[in-house]
C-alpha cells in the first residue's frame, strides 16, 4: 500500500511516499529557518501562510520523482498534532482534501509517533519493545514502547524542553537560530573545564526534566562575563556554550541510564531534532554500551520534522484498519500515552 505522508506542524513542510512493500519512494522538504531566523523563533502566523504556499507544489514534486501517479495512491495521512493550530490546519484541510478527492482513506498521525517510528525507516531498525528518549524543540520525553500504539510515558520535562532550551541559550549568546546546531558549533572551540554547569533534576528520583533553571544559570553567567570582561568575547561564547551543551547531554543521558536500569529495556531509540546532536549520540553510544543496550537513532535527515516518518507511521495505522471520517481536528496538545490503537 502505497502513502502519501503530509507533514505541517511547526516550520518544515514535509512530503513523502511510503509504500508498505518496497519502503521510501520519495520524500522532500521545506525548511522555513531563513523566515523565522530574523525573529529569534518560529513565528506561528508566517509558518501557516509559507505552508499553504510551498505544500501543494511539493506533492506534485514528490509524485513525479517518485513516479506515481494519484490513482496509486492508497492513503492520505497527515500530522494532527502536537503542534501550531495554524499550520496543523494546513496539513490536516489539504490532506483531508486530496483524500476526499481521489477516493481513499485520510489517516491522523500523532507528530511525536512519527518521530518515535523515524528509525524504522533504517536499513536496520530496533525490534520492539524499546525506551525511546524523544528530545527536540518542542519535546523532551522518555517513552516506554511495547509495540505500535502501545506507549507509556515514563518521564517528560516540567518546563522547556532540550530543543527550546538550546534555541533560548544561544540567542542569549547571540547566535543564530535553530540554537541547537548553533551552540554545538560554538562548543567546538569551547574550553569544557572552564566552566560547570548543573545537571538539573539529576539529584531527584524520576525520570522527568527541567531546563528553565540551566537557562536561567547560563544567562547569569554570561552576566557575570560581560561584567568582568566587559563584554562578551569569541572564547567566552564558545566555552559558554560548550559547558550548556554538556550540561544538557549529561542530563539526558543520565536519565536515560536511570530509565533503562528501571525498566530492563535493551534497545534504545534516539529521536527529534536534538538527536542529531554528535556529542549526544557519541555520549549515550558510551554509556549504553557499558550497558549492553543498543541505540538507535534516524538518519540526520530525519531527526528533524519530516514527512517520510508520518507517511511510515500512516502505514502502520492503515494496516491496523484505521481511518479517520471527513472531520478536520487538530490539536495543539496531545500527550502520546492518550494516542488510541487499532
């Protein structure tokens, strides 16, 4: 079965083809950062009206590079939420649409399943049951995945996420946005014994997060920086940067740790825009290794939003026999542990 895979919910459109036999047929996207980056963040209003303009002439795109044609076409699915309103309507009113139009099922896809399923797109992918740690902009949980709609949210942050946290810290640095790429390249100059930052949470029982505080101890910092230095020099950006990165990697990989040694999980999964992060990957490739766990994360490509994911989890949900009627809802807040399966 052949699926069309729409993917609107923050500042990237996604496209892709996901056919149930043969894998990815196509994908391609639309990344809005130069539109948003003047800003500091992601402006929800723009990132709608960019979506309507770009997410049209991307599914013509995607079914001429792949080949294929609408009658091929089994399913429409599209991302529901979490997400922007605005640009959630977009996916869902043109998805439901095109669906309508050529006769064949329209599919609501949870964005953070899709992020969670990402690695399956692999040559090899992890074997369920698994801990997934979700870490990106928007997100920072663990999950306890047993099989396909079956998720247990075992830890989330309190506050910011990792991805949010990174985008606020690195424009108190005055670096560029999206912060978490921005930081880690200034981190690769960093001296890391220069400066020590908390590991928040880590001291409490539990699994879950906050980085509001980290945030706050990386501003008064950067404070006491430029009051001494009177200002805020190259090096003293880069060791800033490198020392909250660290902080930030540590404490998920921490948690991730706690969480294994209390589940007995053997695979882990790595997903959302954070898990590009190499010192990340480096780091829980260290630790788990120590514990005989596997790690799994997606290609880079698809660490970010992406429609190949959602296109994969429709799939999965069209197998299941599930469909969805001609009602266009979205929502703006859906924890995944409410996510009902087939």
């Amino acid at each position: 079965m052949k699926v069309l895979g729409i993917e609107t919910s923050c500042d990237e459109t996604g496209i892709a083809l996901y056919d149930s036999d043969t894998g990815l047929l196509g994908h391609v996207l639309y990344s809005q950062i130069e539109l948003h980056q003047d800003y500091g963040g992601v402006v929800p209003e723009l990132a709608s009206r960019d979506h309507v303009r770009k997410i049209i002439p991307l599914i013509r795109q995607v079914l001429e590079e792949s080949g294929v044609t609408k009658q091929d076409i089994d399913a429409v699915a599209y991302t529901a939420g979490p997400g922007l309103v605005g640009a959630l309507l977009v996916g869902a009113s043109v998805g439901k649409s095109i669906a309508y139009g050529w006769g064949v099922p329209a599919i609501p896809v949870h964005h953070m399943e899709g992020h969670l399923l990402a690695p399956m797109l692999e040559d090899n992918p992890p074997e369920m049951p698994f801990l997934a740690l979700l870490v990106s902009g928007g997100h920072t949980q663990l999950i306890g995945v047993d099989n396909y709609s079956e998720y247990t949210i075992l830890g989330e942050s309190l506050d910011d996420a990792a991805g949010e946290a990174f985008d606020k810290a690195a424009k108190m640095l005055g670096l560029d946005y999206p912060g978490g790429p921005a930081i880690a390249k200034a981190a690769e100059g960093g001296d890391d014994n220069r400066f020590t930052f908390p590991r928040p949470m880590i001291g409490k029982p539990g699994l879950n997060f906050s980085f509001s505080g980290l945030k706050t101890y990386c501003m008064n910092t950067i404070d006491d920086c430029v009051e001494a230095e009177g200002g805020l020099t190259a090096q003293t950006r880069s060791d800033i940067a490198c020392a909250f990165q660290t902080a930030v990697v540590d404490t998920l990989a921490m948690k991730c740790k706690r969480a294994i040694k209390q589940t007995d999980y053997k695979r882990l999964v790595i997903a959302g825009g954070v898990s590009a992060n190499t010192l990340l990957r480096e780091k829980l490739k260290k630790v788990m290794g120590g514990m005989g766990v596997e790690v799994y994360y997606p290609r880079l490509e698809f660490c970010t939003d992406n429609g190949a994911m959602i296109a994969f989890a429709g799939c999965q949900r069209l197998l299941a026999g599930e469909v969805s009627d001609h009602a266009i809802q979205v929502r703006a807040r859906w924890p995944l542990d409410q996510l009902k399966g087939g």
